[in-house]
C-alpha cells in the first residue's frame, strides 16, 4: 500500500535547497525529478521578478552544469538544471527509494516535500538514507491514502495555508475590490508578502484539487 511522507528540510542540507537559497528572493516549486544514469536532473517552475539575476547565481554554482529554460507560462518560467559530478543528497534518495514528488517548494530558508512511496518499506529506504547521509528532516506527518479521509475534511491543508486564508476571507481579501492588501496580511501574520502570497496561492489549489477534481472523479 503506498504511503505519503510531509516534511521539511532545511536549505542547508541539500544541494538543490543551497544553490537556490538567498536572493533574488524567487517562487520556486520542484516540478519533477529525471534520473539520467547515475545522476538526476530536477525541473523547476520559478515564479518571481529577477529571471536574469536568478539565472546567474545558479549558473555560478560551482555543483551546476547547466541551466535551461524550458517554457514560460503566465509570470513563471520551466527550468531544468544539470548537476556537474555525482552528489549524494536528498534529491537521490528520493529517487534511489522510488519516490513520487508530489509537491515541493521553498519557504523561508526552508523546502517542504509531499512524497508518495510504493509501500512502507521505500519510506523506511528513503528515512535511512538521510541518516546515512546525516541529512536532517523534520517529519510533518505520514499517511496511506485509506488514512486520507479525515484529512481530505480538512482539503489536506497546512496549518500555514488555513491560517492565511482565514485571515485572508475575514479581512475582505478576496471581496471585489479587495478590502485589505497582501502585505497588509503578511504584516498581520508577521511574515514576508511573497510567503503569504505563496500559502495563499498553495492552499487555494489545495481546497480546489480536493473538492473538484475528487468531485469530479466521484461522478466518473
């Protein structure tokens, strides 16, 4: 039975985290991860406003071998990076475990991970080869999609997103017009304006995956 790992990690202990750490502050969401031999190469959407600038502090890493835009659509851009040499880090045991990247993003000097394995025994793979690789993860929850029903309730929200919308529906956010700014809801949480623009952005998707696309799968 395939189970579902959350976590977090920080920038620091992977090399994808490091290389994209630090301005010019960009979105940034893992979109899928390509094994090619003995390496893998990950693609990225990045949403932000210093393409150029992004572009060159990547390619600047001395771990990078290339980086390839792919396609833009609306204010985001497809990436693909390639890695100079063979690295062991999180990115590899989530591939050397089978693992399905189902979401992941960057968040306040952090990445958090939604990972899909065949069964019990990959995540246990997956778990010793960061502490093989003294790779430190903060585990948010796991679960088998039969265990789902509970959280699908709640549309599989972060306490993050269901905090910022809340906040976002009672303060007139989403009104036409808007009765209060995205930095105005930042300012209320304490947080930047791109972070609550993203677990806006994140948790809207969230609720819509979750009532339409498994409404629509019901009446299939």
């Amino acid at each position: 039975m395939s189970v579902i790992l959350e976590f977090t990690v920080d920038n620091d202990q992977f090399r994808l985290g490091q290389v994209l750490s630090g301005p010019p502050a960009m979105d940034i969401e893992l979109e899928r991860i390509v094994p090619t031999g003995d390496a893998v190469m990950p693609f990225l959407w990045v949403n932000g406003d210093e393409y150029e600038s992004f572009e060159r502090k990547v390619l600047a890493a001395d771990s990078v071998d290339d980086l390839v835009a792919l396609d833009k659509v609306d204010d985001g851009i497809l990436y693909r990076i390639t890695w100079r040499g063979d690295h062991n880090d999180i990115i590899r045991g989530i591939t050397e475990a089978e693992g399905t990247v189902l979401e992941a993003f960057n968040s306040d000097g952090s990445w958090e991970f939604h990972i899909r394995f065949n069964d019990h025994d990959r995540l246990s793979q997956f778990y010793n080869y960061c502490t093989d690789q003294n790779i430190s993860i903060h585990i948010n929850r796991t679960y088998t999609l039969t265990e789902r029903t509970e959280s699908v309730k709640q549309f599989g929200l972060s306490n993050e997103q269901r905090e910022a919308l809340i906040l976002a529906l009672h303060q007139g956010y989403f009104d036409t017009p808007s009765q209060v700014s995205l930095s105005e809801l930042a300012d209320e949480l304490s947080i930047t304006q791109q972070a609550m623009s993203n677990r806006i952005r994140r948790g809207n998707k969230q609720v819509l995956t979750e009532t339409l696309l498994t409404s629509a799968t019901n009446i299939e």
